[in-house]
C-alpha cells in the first residue's frame, strides 16, 4: 500500500503550524508529542502506521471549527477520527496531516420521544447512544461488531451496518440530521427533526463519505421502540450451498427475519474453541433471529424452521431461553477475535447478489488453495455481505502481500458477480486503488467533483477512498 | 424526443445546444422549467428481478404499475408505497419508476420503511455533458464510494437523466388492520407518537376528519395480536381504512385550490396545521405520524410565512414549488449541480 510523499514544506513548519493550533484552541487539546502522538499512528486496520504531525481533540464545534479554519489557512491536510476502529484504514494519518478527534465531544444534547430522536454529539459511542435510551424502552438500531467502542462519527463517515440491518437499514437510513465543518471553517446544519429534505438529499450524500467531505460534530439518529422480545434459532447444514438455498426460500417465503448470520466450518470451529457457545461440528452454520410478541415469534420461527426441515439440518436448535440466545449468539459475536487466537487476518467486506453466494463461496475455496492462505467465512447472509478472513502471520516477510494480494482477487471476484468491493467497512486506504475494478474513470470523476464542492483544496482526509491516480491532479 | 436507449439518450444530451424539460410519464412534475421535451418512456423494461434477493432493477421508463403487478404476483412489493397524483392534479397518464425516484415519492409506510431514497440501492444517468455515470449497485448493503444514489433521487432531473434504478425489495404484508381513534386534530399527533412508541411496529399513521388511523401490517397472527394491543392502548377501534386514498390524497381530487406538501417535526403537526388555517388553508390531511401535512388552500396564498420551521412544497398550483433553503445549503447545493450539470440544460430552474 502506497501513500502520498508527505510534503516537506509542511513537516518543515511543524513547530509554526502547532503553535498556530495552540492559539485557536485550548493548549489541552492539541497534542505534538512525538510519544503521545504514536497513539494515533494507526486504527483497526493496524498493518498500516504512520504518526501525524499533531493531533487536536476540540471539545465543541467551535473548537472544531477553529482547528479546521487554521488548518485550511495553513494549507495542512487534516485527518477525521472517530474512535479508530476503522477496518480500512479511514482514520490512518499521514506524515503531514493534523489528526482531528472527535472523542471529546461525547454528550447527549436531546432525547425527543415524541418525535423518536435523538441528537448526540457525535464522538458519543454507538452503544452508548442506545445507553442513554434503553431504561425507556428505545434503542439505535445500526449496530457494528465494534459497538462498543466506535462512534457516532466514524458511523457516519463509513455508513456503518451491522447484524440487524436486514430489518432496520444502515446508518444512512437512521440519520436525520448533522451539524457539520467544513474543512474552510464553516458551520452548517443538514436535515433536522423532519423526515425529508427540501431540495437536494445532502445528508445522504455525507453519509458514506468517509470524512472527506466535511466533520461531523453533531448527529440526530432516529430511535425505535423496542420489541418485545426477540429469538434466534440455529440451524447447521451439511454444505454452503445447502445453507444458502435455505436462506433464499426463507427470503422468498415473506419471512423477514432481523438478522441472518452464515459461518463456515473454519470460523465455526474457532469460534466453538474460543467460547464453547455449543456450535456443531458442520460446513455451514446459520443464525436466524426473529423479533417481535412471544406469539409472533412463535409463528415466525414454525415458517423458518418447516423451510429449513426441508432442507435436511444436521441440527436445529431454538433457543428457549434468554442464556440460550445469548449462547446462541456468544460464538457468532466473538467470530473475529476467535479467529484472531489462531494468526493474525485480514478481514474483507464485500458484497454479493444473494443469488450468487454457492458460486462465490467456491471462488473463494479456489483462491485460498492457489495463495495457500486459509480463509474463515462469516457474513450477514440476508443482505449478502461477505466478511471473509484471510489467515496470515505477519511476522513472516511477505505473506501481508500474498494475503493483501489474495483479498483484492476476492474482492474482484465480489464485483465480478455483481457485488461490491465494501458493504458497511469503507474503501479508506485498504480498498482505494481496487476502486477501477467496479468503477469507469468518469464514476470516479463525479464523486470527485463532490469533493471538489466541498474541499476545493483536497485537504480533508486526502489520498482515501479514490485511486492515487485518480485524485493526484485534485490533490496537488 | 423519445431515445429507445441509454446510449442514444447520451448522444443527444452531449450534442444538445438546446435544454430539456425530462418526461416520464408526466404525472408528478412540479415546478416550473424550459426546455424541448425529452421522454424516458422509450427506456422500458425489468432488466433484473431476483425474489430470492429481494431486488430489482429496471429501465427508468418502466411504468409503475407494471412493476407493481410483477411484484404483486411474487407476493413482494417496494416497501416505500409511491404515491399516484393523477387523481389529485386531474390528469392521466403512466406514471414510471424513473418519476417516482427523480421527486422521492413516498408515502405512508415512509415512517416504518423508509422513502423512495432509502430503498434505491442503484442508479444509471446520464450528466449534463452526455456522459453515462453509475453509482450504488444491485445490492443491499453498499458503501463503495459517495452515496449518490440518494443525491439522485429527489434531484427532480436536475443533476442527470435517469436510465436504470435498482432497489431492495420487501415481501408484501400477509395481513393488514387498521386501529382508528375519534379525536381532534390538536391531539392526534399525541396519539400517533403513543402509537409509535408502542413495540407493536405502526406502518401507517394518518390524520383526517377527527379520526386518527394506524396501520399494522404483517403475518396474520401478528397483526391481529398487535391491532387488538394498540386498539387496547389507545382505546380505539379496528376498522378499515383506504390507505390507497390516503396515500393518492384522494380527498382534494376534483376540489379547487392549490396543494401542499408540508413536511414538519412529528410533534409540530397539530400547531403548524392550526397556523397554517389561519393563513388560509381549508383542508389538512396529516400523514407521518404528524410530519407529514397534504393542504388545501385557496390558489394563489403562500403558506410558507405560516412555518416556523419545516419546508412546502407547491404539488398543486402555479406559485413558487420549493422552499428556499438556507444560503449555505443552496450554495452546496449550486455548486453541485454546477458539477452535474456545467450548461445547466437538464431541467433548468425547475427546483428554483
């Protein structure tokens, strides 16, 4: 993976460029230290470091907006993030940038439910915003693995999924309304309260745009009622093609389950030895859950599981209690950090046609043979997105090139069958040159020219998301 | 002009010297624009229909109804209820798919499944300077790139000309019931928050005539379990309902006046429908849960100074058709169709 040549005018005007940042804002929140700064050197996607310049952490959006006008005017590139727990690499600096953090701003400002919203600024955790809602029966819906710990604002900035996004859509399909910086220093508020925009749908085109086109620092989610009870029921099969079928009739039947889960026998098994959840020894196993009354989930589950008798199950297994979900589930949840007990992986993202989930399976057999890297599948198998992980050790010399060159041949494969190359991480840098694989020059150009709206100069989060080809006469 | 392919469609907007009033099936356009007519009619066809992936793709001259009928027979539909305006606006007319995406027309079930936006998952259009663009895709979940997928819709054909649209489906509801409850307007917002708040999934929330009516929809046990609870909650009854009616605003179809679309905060409905009387309004049908308010009012009035916050939107009438935005958003949003659109001949002027 290649980044840009930092810019030796930049690094030359470090001292310059720190103390201008200590004059905008408090002395607390800008950071220069080379030892503290190495704590932002990388985010999830931790193969790839490099420390910034400085790192600022505003506690409002003034202070944000101070920090992005003085950098504008100084010319310096700046780097949005959240909690750092990008997959792609969306939060990785580059030598010349400014890291912007959000975690400082993490409060509730309102909690409307009549009007079911509410608006947090946006460094608040993802779990957190269904915290602060829970004691009265609500919750927020978009649910990523790293709930824990993401925020509000890397959400917005990759469109974050989750398991149960079958149901209840994505973050774009949860947010109503953001305040947002742009990188010259301006305040604007996009969307609100109501339901649609009055002209262009601005706020779903920031959503998804990986902190390229302006920084979040206040965002009202919409929040649901919560059921009033939900049930997942497990089902192992003998092959993926099998499972997959039962998952189409399941879809075709008029079910629509909250989340359908897909692991293969190599992350089944990981995942049995690292949590003993209970999971059979199979090829494929799926995890269905339904929500809703004890009786509605009663009558959900008799339709999936008549279909998946059909089918001939190695085993089939409702939960018939609150320990059993969580069991059910428990395996599944830890699926990567099991994985990662055996060797260190790379974890993919793609998105396929459901449809083409048999054929795709056995691409990614073949390539596992012909690279000679092992691969563990576990996906959101309703809405088809992949999450292969590719097994490789990192402490011997090439083989994160041999698994970085096998991920892209996957991800190629994805595209090939009509799918995409990213389903809910983000293209960040791990994914950007493989951009020319699903799109023309001129698709480039146009969500090109939407950065150009909004950065004219290029200086927020440079050198994501596009080809370095692409974007390297913008950049300069 | 009526192109028969995407490719002829590029060749005439790339070597137009002239601008062009877009056409689907002519049942929704509003505002006001210049230009040779230029029909997408011509572009017709399912190009993709996957039940097992709940997906389709089709031509964006591929009428409404004949998608809905495809749909129907697999016992699928696209979960964000379109509206149809022929009856309101008193003409005929084959409404296409390319028309429902490029004015984001969704109706009641928007509070529950999202709007048209939220369900396009793919576009194919072509720019102001001819050139064949695509974003978004076939599947569900998608984060390659900016989402201009939802830019596009609602765009009314001011940033492109649409060719192809993709969407995730949802299978179609088993059963439906209705709960009514007899009250006044100034409560009804109150009640359908009640409703909202409840576990038991409101599909549809409407207000009209003193009566405030919510739709449950699902497998048949389901909703009758759920109507009975909410009936219970709210001390209403189960009754039928129209929502076709309620979706088509068929209410003010052949009554004079003009219509409005005014979208406000949930809450707000009961207040900003009592302002908007007093400037004159006759009639108002709350949709939304309250955020949504269809108004009849005399031709001519200008209900926006009525707001205080919240935008309208002219359906029916020959005044301004949308809401002056705030200067930083009309900026951006200048400034992209600067980008989509260099000569400014698709559409010109039509959302102001």
């Amino acid at each position: 993976m290649q980044m840009p040549t930092p810019s030796i005018d930049i690094l030359a005007r470090k001292a310059e460029i720190v103390a201008r940042l200590r004059q905008a804002l408090p002395a607390s929140a800008v950071i220069d230290d080379p030892f503290e700064t190495k704590a932002y050197e990388c985010d999830a996607l931790s193969a790839y470091r490099c420390p910034p310049l400085a790192v600022v952490l505003p506690a409002s959006t003034e202070e944000t907006a101070a920090a992005l006008k003085a950098c504008h005017d100084m010319g310096v590139p700046v780097v949005p993030r959240g909690s750092g727990t990008s997959l792609a690499g969306g939060a990785l600096p580059t030598e010349d940038s400014v890291i912007l953090g959000v975690a400082r701003l993490n409060q509730v400002l309102e909690t409307d439910y009549d009007n079911r919203f509410i608006t947090v600024q946006s460094g608040r955790t993802n779990l957190s915003v269904t915290g602060a809602v829970e004691q009265d029966g609500y919750f927020y819906a978009p649910d990523p693995s790293s709930q824990l710990a993401c925020a509000i604002a890397g959400n917005i900035a990759m469109n974050s999924g989750g398991a149960h996004c079958l149901k209840y859509g994505v973050t774009t399909n949860n947010l109503l309304g953001v305040k947002m910086v742009t990188m010259e220093g301006e305040t604007i508020d996009i969307g609100g309260a109501h339901l649609d925009s009055a002209g262009y749908d601005l706020l779903g085109l920031i959503c998804g745009s990986e902190g390229q086109l302006g920084v979040v620092t206040e965002a009202t989610l919409r929040i649901l009622a919560k059921p009033e009870g939900a049930r997942p029921v497990l089902i192992g099969f003998e092959s993926n093609e099998v499972a997959g079928a039962c998952v189409s009739d399941i879809i075709r039947a008029g079910v629509l389950p909250v989340a359908i889960e897909f692991m293969d026998r190599p992350v089944i098994r990981a995942a049995e030895n690292f949590t003993h959840a209970g999971y059979p020894d199979v090829e494929a196993l799926l995890i269905i859950e339904v929500e809703g009354s004890k009786a509605e989930i009663t009558e959900q589950l008799e339709k999936i599981t008549s279909i998946a008798k059909q089918h001939n199950p190695v085993e089939l297994r409702e939960s018939q209690s609150t320990e059993e979900s969580a069991n059910i589930w428990k395996g599944r949840k830890a699926a990567f950090g099991a994985m990662g007990q055996i060797n260190d992986y790379m974890c993919l993202d793609g998105t396929i046609p459901v449809s083409k989930l048999p054929e795709t399976l056995r691409g990614i057999t073949a390539l596992s043979k012909q690279y000679g890297l092992d691969v563990g599948n576990v996906f959101h198998a309703g809405d088809g997105n992949m999450h292969p992980l590719i097994l490789y050790d990192a402490n011997k010399p090439g083989d994160l090139e041999l698994c970085e060159a096998m991920g892209a041949d996957i991800l190629k494969l994805c595209v090939e069958v009509g799918g995409c190359l990213t389903g809910e991480h983000g293209v960040g840098v791990e994914k950007r040159e493989l951009m020319h694989s699903q799109f023309s020059a001129d698709d480039l150009d146009i969500q090109m020219a939407v950065k150009d709206v909004f950065d004219p100069k290029w200086l927020l989060n440079p050198a994501k998301v596009f080809p370095l080809d692409a974007s390297a006469g913008r950049r300069q | 002009m009526k192109p028969t392919s995407e490719a002829e469609l590029a060749g005439i907007i790339a070597e137009s010297k002239t601008s062009f009033e877009i056409i689907g099936g002519g049942t929704r356009c509003i505002g006001h624009t210049k230009g040779d007519p230029l029909h997408t009619s011509g572009l017709n066809g399912i190009s993709l229909y996957e039940p097992e992936a709940l997906t389709l793709v089709a031509k964006a001259g591929t009428p409404l109804a004949e998608i809905n009928a495809l749909l129907a027979k697999n016992g699928q539909r696209l979960p964000f209820e379109p509206y149809d305006l022929c009856a309101l606006h008193g003409h005929s007319g084959t409404s296409t798919i390319g028309g429902v995406v490029a004015t984001n027309a969704s109706g009641p079930r928007r509070i529950s499944a999202g709007a048209c936006r939220d369900s396009l998952i793919g576009v194919r259009f072509i720019d102001g300077l001819g050139r064949t663009l695509k974003n978004g895709g076939r599947v569900m979940k998608n984060v390659t790139g900016y989402d201009l997928v939802k830019l596009m819709a609602g765009s009314h054909g001011t940033l492109g000309v649409l060719t192809e649209v993709s969407f995730k489906l949802l299978p179609a509801s088993e059963a439906t019931a209705t709960v009514h409850v007899k009250e006044h307007e100034s409560t009804a917002s109150a009640t359908m928050a009640k409703a909202m708040a409840s576990p038991f999934d409101v599909s549809g929330a409407a207000h009209a005539n003193g009566a405030t009516a919510l739709r449950l929809e699902g497998l048949e046990g389901a909703v009758k379990y759920r109507s009975q609870s909410l009936a219970k909650l709210l001390n209403g009854d189960i009754a039928a309902f129209d929502w076709v009616a309620q979706r088509d605003i068929t209410a003010f179809a052949g009554l004079e006046g003009d219509v409005w679309r005014i979208s406000v905060k949930p809450s707000d409905g009961p207040t900003a429908a009592a302002a908007l009387r007093k400037h004159g309004a006759q009639e108002v049908i709350f949709d939304w849960a309250g955020g949504l308010l269809w108004v009849l009012s005399p031709q001519g009035t200008d209900l926006r100074p009525a707001l205080t916050a919240g935008h309208a939107t002219l359906i029916r009438g020959t005044g301004i058709a949308f809401h002056p935005e705030p200067a930083p958003i009309a900026a951006l949003s200048a400034a992209l169709r600067q980008k989509f659109d260099p000569r400014a001949i698709l559409n010109p002027n039509r959302m102001g």
